[in-house]
C-alpha cells in the first residue's frame, strides 16, 4: 500500500496536481511507520512466539501422504468460478459505492448496505465450507489456500467491474492520465481490501468446520 500510495503521489506531484502530498508529509509517514508500526509488528511477533501452540482434536503425519489424482480441472478454476458467487450478491450495491465515490452521488442507503454485507458474510462462510469440503472428501489435505480463494477471488471481479465502471462513464472517459492512474490504483487497493475480507471470512469459517468435522473422528 506504501509503494502504491508514493507512485500515486509521484503521478500527482509530475502532473502539477494540488492533491500531492508534500515531501516532508511522505517523510513523517515514512518515519511514522518505520518507529511506530515496526516495532508493534515485532512486539506482536515476540508475543505470539511465546504462546503455547494450538493443540488439533486428531494427530497428524509429519510426512505429507501422496495425494491421488481425482479431477483434471485443477481447484484454481472451482476457486476462480466460486468467486462469482459473493460478487454477485454486491453487484448491485457495488455500482451505488462507486457513483458515490467518482461522482460525488449522495449516498443514502446505509441500512441497506449493512443487510448487503450479511448476505456477503453468508456466501462466502458457504462458498468456502462447500469447496473445503468437496477437497477434503477427495482425500485432499490442502484446503486452506483453497478455502481463502475460493471466496477471496470475488476481488478480481471488483477490479474487472471497476474498469467496466471506467470504460462505460463517459464523464470518467475523459480524464486525463494522473486522473486515470489515481483510478486504477484506488480500484486495485479496493479489489485488494475486499479479496481480504472475504478471503479471511472464508478461510476462518472453513478453519472452524475442519476442527470440528476432525474433533468428530475417533483414532485409536
């Protein structure tokens, strides 16, 4: 996010603009991130070091088993293909969020907004839960990349969206190359954020059902 904010800023201070952001501003976030965010990341990282390991209902191989062969389409595309089904449920609202953003468009509809992300929440709990599920009924132990992209990949179609969003606007057609690249950085950081979010929502929820599918088995 750093390196996509400087060349924003670059963009922006190349092209004369007034939102550029001064050379001392970039320096006091620089410095505010390498005395303040650094060493909070490497307290927390001494402090998880420390705590006890998780304990798993069930014990596991330290040699990874030989997984067979039981499709020729590869889970990347399930993975791709699932991602549809969470941007589908913000389609819509997601054509409201960028008017408002690009157009200055008054946005009233929060209430709505809230019940959008529930529906969210549930698609992506389900879409992961489905493919976690199918993987490891083929005896297929990795599930968790497949868990988080399987509803994480709806962010590509947030970018996708966003440059149909760009192409079909007329008034957004017209802007000039700062303009168009402060755009498509903002939509990649956004495609970013969500894939995030629903990745993570996906991949605890699928985390939560393996413990407890696994926590059902007896191993004498």
């Amino acid at each position: 996010m750093f390196v996509t904010f400087f060349f924003v800023n670059l963009v922006l201070s190349v092209a004369g603009s007034s939102a550029a952001v001064r050379f001392l501003t970039l320096l006091q976030l620089l410095l505010l991130w390498l005395l303040l965010s650094v060493p909070l990341n490497v307290f927390g990282a001494f402090l998880g070091y420390k705590q006890k390991l998780r304990e798993y209902p069930c014990p596991t191989n330290h040699l990874p088993r030989e997984i067979p062969e039981y499709s020729k389409v590869p889970p990347r595309v399930f993975c791709f293909l699932s991602g549809l089904i969470p941007f589908v449920v913000v389609f819509m609202e997601l054509q409201f969020v960028m008017e408002a953003l690009w157009q200055r468009n008054a946005y009233i509809m929060a209430g709505f907004l809230c019940g959008v992300f529930l529906l969210l929440l549930i698609a992506c709990v389900e879409v992961s839960l489905v493919l976690s599920y199918l993987i490891l009924s083929q005896e297929d132990y990795r599930w968790w990349w497949t868990s988080f992209w399987s509803s994480g990949s709806s962010g590509l179609y947030v970018f996708l969206y966003g440059l149909l969003f760009f192409l079909g606007n007329q008034n957004l057609g017209n802007m000039h190359f700062a303009s168009i690249c402060l755009y498509t950085c903002y939509t990649v950081l956004i495609s970013e954020g969500f894939t995030l979010m629903t990745g993570s929502i996906g991949f605890l929820a699928s985390r939560l059902f393996v413990r407890k599918i696994f926590a059902a088995v007896r191993v004498d």
